[in-house]
C-alpha cells in the first residue's frame, strides 16, 4: 500500500541525475512521499525535479518552468491533508497553464476521480490539457507503482475514471472552482474573511459564499479529509 511512511526510502541527497535533458517534475508538499518517489524514478535512469508544494505562501512557476521540455512529465502527489492538496493543486494548475509543452500526468490521490477532474478542469479550463492526465489511488501496492510511472496506460486516464464513476453514481458531484479553491486555501492558512477581502478586493459577502460552496465540495468528495476549526471562520 502506498503511504507517506512507505514512499520514504532515505537514500543519500536529491539529485537530478547526469545526461538526461526531459526530468520528470514530482509536485509534492510531502518531503518523505518525494523522496520515494524520485527512488523509483532513478532507479530507471530519469532526471528529477521535486517541485515543493508545502511553502505556505504563493507559488512561483518561473524557476521550474525554463526546464520544461517536449519530452517533460509531472507526478503529482496529493496528501491526506486538505491545505497541502489544495496548495499542490493550485501550483500544479498554474505550472501547466503556464507550460509551451503538453505534459503528461500521473496523480496520486485518495480523491474521487470524477471530484479531482472536475476541480482541475475549473483550475486549467483546457480539454486537451485534461485528456493527458492519468490518476491511481493511493493505495496502490509499490511493485505496481513503479511499473505504472513507466508506462502511459490508457486505463489510468482520469477522464475515463472520472466517466465511470459518473456511470455509477446516484447524484453528480461537482468539482471546486478556481475562486473557491482560492478562498478555502486562503482560509486553512489561517486568514480570515475580512483578511482575504483586503488582499482580494472581492467583498466578504461573496467571499463568504465562496468559502460555504467549496468547504461543502471538498467534504463530500473526500470525506476523510480533516477540516478542523471551520465553524470559528
């Protein structure tokens, strides 16, 4: 099974490996979930770039974004822990909007898939970008784990997920917008409303809706997510 805990391995210092011009990027706020991952990844002799997700504040692409090439991909984890997966989110979604190049996306998640696709399609607005985007749970065992990061399976694109799981269920969930997204994520780092509104501009009446319709989408699509304090914003 697939955990933080097990992800980390404790080899040596990171490195991006010698030779090879398209890394792979890992967006991940969780160090030790990282660190293992990029052990599965260069012991197959590929270039690695750790994008941190777990800074607290706003997200600067530039940096990564001058080693993207045609050949680059992204694996993105997405912790247990609602400020951590909203914060990774929102940086994976800017990194790929502001992209030249198509990158190909394996997710990490716990999520439901239809919940994760409709959330990213409000974040990127881009269908060709959505289609090269592939999702496994976390529970996946290691020894699948590290076939899957090479390989492109159709079966794992998140569209078809997320449509299977459309087919199955009884009521349709929607995904979080790009505002309430924001607001949420403003709020879980300790900002208040009337806080959010002096940096925002927008007014606290609508931040307030914002803050009520994305608490209530991210609850009901992982409610195993601990959203504690939320009735003192």
């Amino acid at each position: 099974m697939l955990t933080e805990s097990s992800l980390y391995t404790g080899k040596g210092k990171m490195h991006e490996g010698p030779g090879l011009s398209s890394p792979v990027f890992i967006f991940s706020g969780c160090f030790c979930a990282a660190q293992g991952l990029r052990s599965l990844l260069t012991a197959s002799g590929q270039r690695i770039i750790h994008v941190r997700t777990d800074g607290g504040g706003a997200f600067e692409p530039r940096g990564f974004l001058q080693h993207v090439t045609p050949g680059s991909r992204v694996v993105m984890y997405l912790p247990g822990e609602p400020q951590n997966m909203l914060a990774t989110l929102q940086a994976f979604s800017l990194f790929i909007r502001l992209s030249r190049h198509s990158l190909p996306t394996l997710i990490l998640s716990s999520c439901r898939p239809d919940w994760l696709y409709r959330t990213l399609g409000y974040q990127m607005g881009d269908l060709k970008t959505m289609s090269v985007l592939r999702a496994l749970p976390v529970s996946t065992s290691l020894p699948d784990l590290s076939l899957l990061l090479r390989t492109e399976g159709t079966p794992l694109l998140l569209v078809r997920q997320a449509r299977e799981m459309e087919r199955r269920s009884v009521s349709r969930v929607p995904g979080m917008t790009k505002r309430e997204l924001e607001t949420v994520l403003w709020l879980l780092r300790g900002e208040s409303i009337a806080e959010i509104s002096r940096h925002t501009g927008t007014s606290t009446k609508t931040l307030y809706t914002q803050r009520h319709s994305g608490l209530k989408k991210l609850q009901v699509a992982c409610p195993a997510l601990n959203i504690r304090h939320r009735h003192t914003w």
